[in-house]
C-alpha cells in the first residue's frame, strides 16, 4: 500500500478537510428529483446553481470552472504562500479551499454579528471599526494579511453592499497597504430595483482609493445559470499583477469555443436587454414563495435584494442549537427531500442559520417549500453523527 510521503504534504493536508456543502450535494444528486420521472427524488436547495433560467439559456446556446480558479490564482499573484486575506463571514464555504490548495493562502474569517450591537452596528453590517479589529487580531495570531476578500452581491445573505460601504472597505485597505480582490459573480442578479448596483465598474476609476490595488473577478455561472462552464475573468488595472497572472494563465486557459460563445453572448445587446430582466423576474418570483414559506414556519430571515439564495434562521425549529443539532436538522431535511446548507458551512460562529437556494423552477420551488413543512414539523434531534 502506498504511504503518504508518495504524494506532497500539501495534498495530504487538504484532503481531510470537511465541506458539508459538497458532501449535501454529493449526497442530493445520487437521488435528483425529477417531477415526470422521480417525485420522491430530492430537490437540491443546497448548491448555488441558477436552474430558474436553464431552459432560456439553452435556447442561446449550450456548453457543458471559473471564479473558482480566478480566485486561486489572483491568491496565487497577491500572496505568498502562508499569507492570509481576511473575509467576512458567514461566507461561501469554499472560499478557503479555494485560497489554500493550490496558492497556500489562508483565510481569517471576520464575522459580522445578527444582531444590532452597542456601537451602532446593524444586523449583519461589515463596518470598518470591525474590519480594523479583524486585521488586528489577525495580526496578534501572527497573519500576515496581504489583502481583502469582498464577495458583492453577499453569499449568503443575497443583499448588496452600498457604494459608500465600498469606497470605506477599499480606503481601509489602501490605509493598510493591502489589496481588495472582490468577487462580482453575481452582479447581474439584482433582482430588487431600488437597490443599485455597486459594482467596482459603477464608479469611474479616478474614485477608486488604490485602483492599483483593487482587483475584480467574474465569471458566467451564477449570473447566466451555467454551472460548470470553465469561464472566469480577471480585471486589475495593476500592470504587475496583469503580468503575474499571465505567467500562470497556461494553467487556467480554457477552450476556444468556449471563449468564443461567451463573447458572443456577451456582444448581443439585444438579448441582453431581454435576457436580464427576464432572469431578475425570475429570481425575485422564486424568493418571494420561500419567504412566504418562511414567514408562516416563524423563520425569521435576510430579506434578500440579489443573488440565488436566502440566509435563513431556524433557531426556533431546532431548539437546542448546537453545532450538532443544526447538521441534524439539515440531514432530516435531507430525509425529506430537501438539501440545504447549515451555517456551519459558511464558517459562521452563530448557530442555526441555514442557506436556501430559491433559483429553481417554479413548480419544484412550491414543492421544495411543501417539503420544509414537513420536515419543519416532524423534527426531533435524534440523528446520531
């Protein structure tokens, strides 16, 4: 039998690592619902996939990972192995991972509180008072934190940041001389018309702190619902960094075909211009059925304005909340059909949270919510871990 020095330490470390996000959706697409061929099946809520618009997408083109590796390899440029960047959190459970495997580069979650706090803080606000003590305490522990992950639009919370919070968060980083990278992924899937977007590219360049360390990715998943397809992009105005990623893109590059479809999706102005809307209507529609849901279970949750999701507390359905107890919950869920995400995978330090994905169909979105019923009502923690 081979033994563990055949392969890198670095793979070895990474291999042992939970992420109950995966393993719920490895789990859920064993046994997939399908409304004409398998009722009993489970109906993933779980994954972050926009399957409200597969029908209308497929209609444009069809192609069978990108932010995933923008990401990887923006922490591969910016940092050196065993730096840190600080993220909020709750955030997406793959982030570390995303940051750690291939570039070496940990994560220091900064958490934002549900509650109103003493100091002013709203529920769920990233300020820059908490951002301050995050990169101190950092620093205490012995991170060297080489810069600031944003994701905007928020996963979990399916909200936006505002410009002034924007301009704040990338003024503390140029105060400490450390990079802001953020995540647009889903900047097109406002689906609330009084909030405006706060995409680094609304304002114009000169506004921006450091431009020179500012730096954005993007890819098609989310925002197009195409999960799967290798396409991600890179933007910095920084010529040094342009030049770092350009002697790792052979690593990343992905087929010519694929580029080619994309700009040609991207270049139709006309289908654009349908397209958005259409798919933003969708969004709001399916969030506004789990929220209903929601409000007659007595789950309190974020109201969401973007995004495929609702971040949502179930604190009372649980009861005695632990981190046990809450993966129980989830698990029972899973027994009924439905998979969701608990809180402990977005490396969250409050219990009970849970992150529904509302961007389905129709008809399943309505029978995923008949499932939370049940399952809500038939809940007792007796799953042993």
């Amino acid at each position: 039998m081979a033994s563990q020095c055949d392969v890198a330490k670095r793979a070895v470390d990474g291999s042992t690592s939970e992420f109950l996000l995966k393993d719920i959706a490895i789990r859920a697409s064993k046994n997939e619902y399908d409304e004409n061929h398998n009722e009993e099946g489970i109906i993933n809520m779980s994954t972050a996939h926009n399957e409200s618009v597969r029908e209308i997408i497929t209609e444009k083109f069809v192609i069978v990972n990108g932010v995933t590796s923008a990401l990887s390899a923006m922490a591969y440029v910016l940092c050196d192995h065993g730096d840190t960047i600080l993220t909020p959190s709750p955030m997406y459970g793959a982030i570390p991972r995303d940051l750690v495997v291939q570039s070496g580069v940990k994560t220091f979650p900064v958490y934002v509180s549900s509650k109103a706090e003493p100091d002013g803080r709203k529920p769920w606000e990233l300020n820059v008072d908490l951002l301050e003590a995050g990169l101190e305490n950092a620093k205490q522990e012995g991170h060297n934190v080489r810069a600031l992950l944003l994701v905007n639009p928020i996963n979990p919370f399916g909200t936006v940041y505002t410009k002034q919070q924007i301009l704040e968060y990338l003024a503390f980083c140029k105060r400490h001389d450390i990079h802001c990278l953020i995540d647009e992924i889903y900047s097109a899937s406002i689906f609330d018309e009084s909030v405006e977007s706060s995409s680094v590219f609304t304002f114009h360049s000169d506004e921006l702190p450091d431009k020179e360390k500012t730096h954005i990715v993007w890819g098609t998943a989310k925002d197009f619902g195409m999960p799967g397809c290798p396409f991600g992009a890179c933007y910095t105005w920084n010529s040094r960094v342009l030049t770092g990623l350009e002697k790792i893109v052979d690593f990343y590059q992905i087929p010519s075909f694929v580029q080619t479809a994309v700009a040609k999706m991207l270049e139709d102005k006309e289908w654009l211009r349908w397209y958005l809307p259409t798919h933003n209507k969708m969004l709001q529609e399916s969030s506004t059925t789990v929220m209903e849901t929601l409000k007659e279970l007595g789950v309190s949750f974020v109201r969401p304005t973007a995004g495929l999701f609702i971040w949502a507390d179930f604190t009372n359905i649980i009861g005695d909340v632990n981190k046990d107890t809450e993966k129980q919950f989830a698990l029972h869920c899973l027994d009924h059909g439905l998979a969701f995400a608990p809180g402990s995978a977005f490396v969250y330090n409050e219990l009970g949270w849970a992150r529904l994905v509302h961007a389905l169909p129709k008809a399943k979105v309505i029978e995923a919510m008949k499932r939370l019923k049940e399952a809500c009502a038939t809940f007792q923690t007796r799953y042993a871990l």
